[in-house]
C-alpha cells in the first residue's frame, strides 16, 4: 500500500472501516429493500392505473351522451313538422298513431288545455342546440 499525505492511510478507498471513531454502517437487507422497493413501485402503478380506469369511465360516458345525442337528431331529422325552430327552445318528440309518423311538436303531454289528443304517444322531451344536435331533456322520457 502506497502512503500519500493526502491519505496516508487510504481510509478513502478501503471497503472496511480502520477505526472506531469511523461512522458504524450496517449492510444493507438487499432482499428486503427490494422487497420494499416493489412495494412502492406497485402501490404506485395502481394508484396511475386507478387514475386512467377513470378517466376512461368518464370518455366513455361522454361516448354514449354524444351517441344518443346523435341518435336524438336522427329520429328530429325523420319527424315532421311545420315551424321554425330555435337553439335553446325545448320540443317533443311524439308519435301520431293516426298520421302513423313521429312528429316534433311544440306543446308536451301535459301543455294541452283540454287533454293531449289520443293518438299522440309522446316520446321524449328535446332541445335543440347551436351545434345543430338534439339533446334529451333529463327526466322526461315518456
């Protein structure tokens, strides 16, 4: 061993304390510490796969909103009817089982002075928005 007088002794470069006042160290568990370490590593992962199952669940009802939206504007763009009209307006969809078409109409079951006429079979309450798609009105599917 070669004596230098920076380290005379070459403590730095020994794998072993040479004397006592040395810090005491203690080898390390490798076993345990990656046990540890995988631990963490899976408590972590599910925590991001948890994260994106969600953000999934929510793109997929987004999905079928605008599948039903879609949907809705089919069965208006099919109905007859004889108005104008209007983004933000609410309408019914209906069925006229005398005229045996669907209709969109501007007066709802309950819109009638003297009772809905018997041959309507009123379907779902809609509302037409700016982007020229249907949207069902909650609740008030017949």
């Amino acid at each position: 061993m070669e004596l230098t007088e920076h380290d005379p002794w070459k403590h730095s470069s020994l794998p072993y304390a040479m004397s006592t006042l040395t810090p005491k160290f203690e080898l390390v568990p490798v076993k345990e510490q990656k046990d540890i370490m995988v631990n963490a590593a899976r408590m972590h992962a599910q925590q991001e796969y948890d994260r994106i199952i969600e953000l999934v669940t929510v793109l997929q009802r987004q999905a079928e909103d605008i599948k039903t939206r879609l949907d809705i504007t089919d069965q208006v763009r099919a109905a007859e009817y004889q108005f104008k009209v209007y983004p933000g307006q609410n309408y019914w969809l209906a069925y006229c089982s005398r005229h045996h078409k669907t209709i969109l109409t501007r007066q709802g079951p309950d819109d009638w002075s003297t009772g809905a006429p018997d041959s309507y079979r009123y379907i779902v309450q809609i509302q037409w928005l700016g982007d020229y798609t249907w949207l069902e009105v909650p609740g008030t599917r017949a």
